[in-house]
C-alpha cells in the first residue's frame, strides 16, 4: 500500500529490506503501479542492482501467477536538498546532511496541516539538520552511545563515533531547534533489555522537550493536547 520509499542514505543497513519492499509492492497490487523511490545520487544504480538480483525471483512468480502479467514498476527520484514533493497537502523537503564519507546524505521534513516532523537518518550535527529541524513539531535521529561504543575492543565498531549523532548530540540539536519531541531510534549499541531509561536520562541533560526511545512499530501521534506521544 505504499506510496513512496524515501532513502537517506545508501548505507547497507538502510536499503538491504528494499528488495522486499519493490517485490511486496509488486506482487500485491492489482495492476501495474509504480514504486516512487527518492533518495540522493547512486539511488538507480542501487535500485537497478536490486532489480537485477530479483530477475530469478521475478520469473518464477509471473509463472505461479496467471493473473500477474506485469513485471515490478520502480520509479527512481535521485533528489538534492530542496522541495521533493509537494502535492497541495503533504509537503516533504530534503536537506543536507553529514555522514561523510558517505555522501551525498539526506534528512526530510514532512509539513501536513501546520505540523512539521524530520527523520534524519545517520549524520552528525550539521548546519543542514538544524536548518530543516527548526521549529519541527518531532524530531526523528539514529543514535549512538558513545560510552558504550568505546567499550568495544574493535577498531571498526569504535568508527562509528566519527559520523553518527551521540544521544547528547541528538539532544543539543533538538534544543538548538526548537523542536517539541525528540526520537531517539537506531540505537547503537542495541541496548540492553530494561535499559532505554538510561538513554532518555542522557538525553534529558540537554533537552527539556518530550522524549521518545523509539522502538520497531511505535507510531507517534498527536495528543489532544498538542504534544505528541508514542504507543
């Protein structure tokens, strides 16, 4: 049933379930739609490869399905920062981000009756994430612990600081701001059970907004109100 995928960055953790995605869609339409797929300059070339791949996948389920007589459709959008869509009700602009060496990298904010939400994938603080998160009702940004990060005996884990947000650098940008509710996803380390606490306390020292340890399938919401909660 969707609409769009919209990539931030081509990092393998965060296109290797697209393959599923452009088959899903496919094999549950009833006619031929095309998947719009947005995201920054390499996106055909990846999407091609996903393609490619799924040529056997593809063959086998146009010969078990007499009423599937069309190949999956994806319509590739390599966007920059600037306006992406805008239909009359949804607006959603992409903004530039930083997660060099991987580059380009995307953030977008979504605008839909006079509120406003970013989903930054990985990047540390930058001018472009706070020029699209200010005044943004949620605030959406993959974390990284780095305390616990340093514990890791492996060079190539310990990296990773370079180019994600910290819970604290998550938290000093949505103070810098002005957004009304942090979300805290992505977390690295995976944290332990019962720890999520100790990810919001951090957070806390530096933001006095609402904040959200988000977890798979949490869906934030608008009170009544007017903050915005997770269930």
């Amino acid at each position: 049933m969707l609409d769009a995928v919209l990539l931030t960055h081509l990092h393998s953790d965060h296109i290797c379930d697209l393959n599923d995605v452009i088959t899903t869609h496919w094999v549950m339409t009833t006619r031929p739609t095309a998947l719009a797929v947005y995201g920054p300059p390499g996106t055909r070339r990846v999407v091609d490869g996903a393609l490619a791949m799924l040529e056997p996948d593809i063959s086998y389920r146009l010969a078990h399905h007499a009423d599937l007589e069309w190949e999956p459709s994806v319509d590739v959008r390599e966007v920059e920062p600037g306006t992406v869509i805008d239909d009359g009700t949804l607006r959603v602009v992409a903004g530039a981000t930083d997660h060099r060496p991987v580059q380009p990298s995307l953030a977008y904010r979504f605008e839909l009756e006079g509120r406003a939400m970013v989903v930054a994938g990985d990047t540390v603080p930058c001018a472009g994430l706070d020029r699209l998160c200010s005044g943004a009702d949620v605030y959406i940004q993959t974390v990284l612990r780095e305390d616990l990060v340093r514990m890791v005996p492996m060079q190539r884990f310990v990296d990773t600081i370079d180019y994600h947000s910290t819970v604290v650098q998550a938290a000093q940008t949505a103070a810098r701001a002005g957004v009304g509710t942090l979300v805290l996803t992505h977390q690295v380390p995976t944290p332990a059970p019962g720890s999520e606490q100790e990810w919001v306390d951090i957070a806390r020292q530096h933001f006095d907004g609402v904040i959200v340890f988000g977890s798979d399938l949490d869906e934030i919401s608008a009170s009544p109100a007017g903050s915005w909660e997770a269930s």
